[in-house]
C-alpha cells in the first residue's frame, strides 16, 4: 500500500518531494534528437488539444487561456479548442510584457520552416506568426521566463537576455525544472529537486529560499505574489514574491503547468493544465474546478 506524503516524517517527504521533481526534470531533459510527430494529437477522455503541454498562459485583461503543447499553440477559452499558428513542439513557452506578445522555443513541426532546435522566437500576434531571434539551431529552451530587465532562459546553461538576441551564461550549480518570473518584476523563481532559488536581478544572481518548499512547477499572479504546486499536488502560496511560502489546497491529479492572475477580487486566480484538463482556482488555490468558460 502507498505510503502518503502526509504520513511520512518531513525529511523522507522532502526527499520523496525531490525524486518526483528528478523524474520530472529527467523528463524534460534536451535531447540530440526531437521526435516531429504530431500524428498522436489530443488525448482519449482529456479535454486537452493535445497530450504533451509545455506551457500555459492566461491574460488578465481578456480572460483568454492558452495551451503550448508537442502540437503547438491552442486556446481553450471556449470548446473546442482552436489552433493558432502553425505546428511547432513549444518545450518553452512565455508571454512578454504587452498583449499578444509571446516567447517560445522547441522543435518545428511538420510543415514547419523554422530551424532545429528553434532557438528563441517571438511573436507579436498571439502566435499566429514567428519570429526568429537568436540562437537557431542551437538552443532548446525547456524553462523559459521574461523579467523587467529581459529574457530568462535554460537550454541546459542558464542564460539571461536583455532583447532575445543577445546573451549572458548566467554560473549556476542547478538545473531548473521551471523558471517564473513576471514582466514588471526582476525577481525570478526557479524549481530545483533541492528546493527553489530565487533571484531578485534577472536571472543574473541566486539565492537558495531556505526552509521553502520543493515546488515542480511556480508562477507570478503580479510582482509580489507568487503560487507554486509540489510533485504531490499541494499548491503553496507566497505573498512575498516567493522569499516565504504557505501551504493552500491540493490539486488531485498530474499537474503539466500552472498558470496565475490577479483576479478581481483580489485573490490570486490559478490555472493549472492535468491530463484531465484545464482547473482553475478562484480562491488563491484552496479549492479547484474544472475550466469552463461557456
């Protein structure tokens, strides 16, 4: 019979905590050679557009939720989901400080012209075009965030960028699973199996959080507030852009990416992608419904 996280003494839960993030990062490890089939779209019972998410965005103004997947880009405001732009594999996927703005990196798709791995591209209409900005053919960023200061990113070397084009390797002794940052913020978060790192100068310098929690996945709802979800579900929530963190509810099944706003109540509104679908929490993570705009 399982053994519940709950029931464990807090050093075996940390480290059960981080054999889950391992996996989890071992998962999204770049590899020499990226699989373009995109053949296998959608999944059986999932009200996914596809069955590999990378990445997830909702914009605060527009209510609009979009899903980067191995299929490319999706938004599943309303159902059915509708594709946007052509088929690319976004491994990275983030938005820019302006609307429709967004930053994504991968592999390209069949029928795709962009080159392998993609490197950085953006686009500046929701996704419909692509841009290519730099390092083409080189670069597969799995973790991807923007800041104040400019681009976050992790190729298998943490870099920073201050336009896309140009880059600094940024010495580091982790390998983030997710880099969360926000575009009025230079405060940056990254999920590591020994727990998170924080940087409050882009990317640049990092501090290990101390007594924080082992988080897979994170995210800012606006410059102070960020949410994180551990390997076993539990959301943890901090007011302090992630220096100290409380523990909310609990999502009950795979998280693939999580997502947060300020609502309009003044909570942090969460979404987060699962193999089930896409959930939302209006309540700053307590409890969590199944996504239906109609």
């Amino acid at each position: 019979m399982p053994i519940s996280p709950k029931s464990m003494p807090r050093s075996a839960a940390v480290m059960a905590s981080a054999a889950a993030l391992l996996l989890a990062l071992a998962a999204c490890t770049p590899a020499a050679e990226q699989s373009t089939d995109t053949s296998s779209s959608g999944q059986a019972g999932s009200g996914l557009p596809s069955a590999h998410v990378h990445g997830l965005s909702v914009n605060g103004g527009t209510s609009q939720v979009l899903l980067a997947t191995h299929d490319g880009l999706f938004d599943v405001t309303k159902q059915p989901a509708s594709k946007i732009g052509g088929t690319n594999d976004l491994m990275g996927f983030t938005a820019g400080k302006d609307s429709g703005v967004f930053y994504a990196s991968g592999h390209p798709g069949n029928g795709s012209n962009l080159p392998n791995p993609l490197g950085l591209i953006k686009s500046a209409d929701g996704g419909k075009t692509w841009e290519q900005l730099s390092r083409q053919g080189e670069s597969d960023f799995h973790a991807l965030t923007t800041t104040k200061s400019g681009i976050v990113a992790f190729d298998g070397t943490l870099r920073t960028s201050p336009d896309g084009k140009t880059w600094k390797t940024v010495a580091a002794d982790f390998a983030p699973a997710v880099l969360a940052g926000h575009p009025d913020s230079d405060t940056v978060l990254a999920t590591t199996p020994d727990g998170i790192q924080r940087s409050t100068d882009g990317g640049t310098t990092w501090v290990p959080v101390k007594s924080g929690p082992i988080i897979q996945f994170a995210a800012f709802a606006n410059p102070a507030e960020a949410v994180g979800v551990e390997p076993d579900g539990t959301v943890q929530y901090s007011a302090d852009a992630g220096t100290t963190w409380t523990k909310k509810g609990r999502i009950d099944s795979q998280v693939l990416a999580i997502a947060a706003v300020k609502g309009a109540d003044g909570n942090p509104w969460i979404w987060a992608a699962t193999p089930a679908g896409v959930l939302v929490s209006t309540d700053g993570g307590a409890t969590f419904r199944p996504y239906d705009a109609s």
